[in-house]
C-alpha cells in the first residue's frame, strides 16, 4: 500500500486527521503489506502528542482483551505496548520516525498476519489457528458470549525487542518501573494508586 492507498484505507484525507485509537487499530490490524516509506510519510504528518495517545489507548483495550490465564502474551503486549510509547516519545530526526515506522510495521506484520496462536472451543472441541490479533477478538467475545476457549499463545511469544528500545523506555519510565509491584495474579500495578 502506498501513501495515497494508504490514507484511503485509514479513511482520511490528511494525516492531521489520524487523531483516534481507530485510526491505530485500522493501520495495525490491517492485512495488506504497507510500504514502510507510506507509513513514515503518514508519520510526519500526525501531531506529536497524538501517537502517544493512540498507542497507549489501543494496547490497553488488547490486553484488557487478553485471556487471563495467559501471562505470556500480555506481558509481552506490555513490552511493546512500553517499547513503541518510548519510541513515539523520542522522534527528534528522520531517522527515529524512519525506525518507529520499521517497529509499528514489524508489530503489525506480527500481531495481524504472522503470529500462530492455537485456540480450543472447550464445548464443541474445535480447534483452531489464528493470529494473536484474532485470538484477542475470541477472548473479547468469550467474555460476553457463552463460549470458553483454551488458548495457546507459546508459538507467538517469539517476537523480539530491541535492547535499545527498551533502554529508552526503561530510561523514560524508571520511576513508574521503579514504584510497581506484582498483584496476586502477577500482573504489574502502581503501588501509590
């Protein structure tokens, strides 16, 4: 997908317009290739305070999603989910908004086209094999329908983080990092809350 096919996917006539946790499920959960020069030039045109706030409002709502037997995959949501915020925090060149296009292009290619997640509909014992993106969609409906699914994320766990990445997050975050703790089921949460 170029630029053009690209803002007409999004439904927008300008990038100023992508302004909404939408916008981000739209660009992420699509399963066209998006050429990553595409993508860069949507970038530069997205108010700085804006990719922030999608990201962090679209990774909540996944890993609100996530099954709550499944530790794995929602701390590696949170890694990226952490990753990708440091990134859209740090774009001082072309060079930081060229390599957060490659790592929002990599996530996606990921979560919506390449992951192999295993799902079992524990009436009917149908199984399964989905994408994490689609195993999250199950587990919402799950939620509100009359269904139980077993789900087995380990093929997808392998998806790796940057070091430096992760060391302009850590750096960005420390002090969060530093006041959470563990709750019983082992999920983080801020102690001062």
């Amino acid at each position: 997908m170029d630029y053009d096919e690209l803002l007409e996917h999004l439904g927008l006539e300008d990038p100023s317009e992508f302004e909404y946790f939408e916008n981000f499920a739209d660009l992420v959960e699509s399963h066209e290739t998006i050429l990553v020069g595409a993508l860069y030039e949507l970038l530069k045109g997205i108010s700085e305070e804006v990719m922030p706030e999608v990201i962090e409002g679209y990774f909540n709502e996944a890993l609100e999603a996530c099954p709550d037997t499944e530790i794995e995959i929602y701390t590696l949501l949170e890694l990226i989910k952490r990753a990708l915020l440091g990134l859209a925090n740090r774009l001082e060149d072309d060079k930081d908004l060229g390599f957060f296009a490659d790592e929002i292009l990599r996530f996606k290619e990921w979560f919506a086209n390449d992951s192999v997640v295993f799902t079992k509909d524990k009436n009917t014992k149908e199984a399964s094999q989905v994408t994490v993106m689609e195993a999250l969609v199950i587990s919402r409906l799950e939620k509100i329908e009359e269904t139980e699914y077993d789900y087995d994320f380990s093929q997808a766990i392998d998806y790796s983080i940057d070091e430096n990445i992760m060391t302009y997050t850590l750096d960005e975050d420390e002090d969060e990092f530093l006041d959470m703790e563990e709750d019983e089921d082992g999920y983080g949460y801020n102690k001062d809350e």
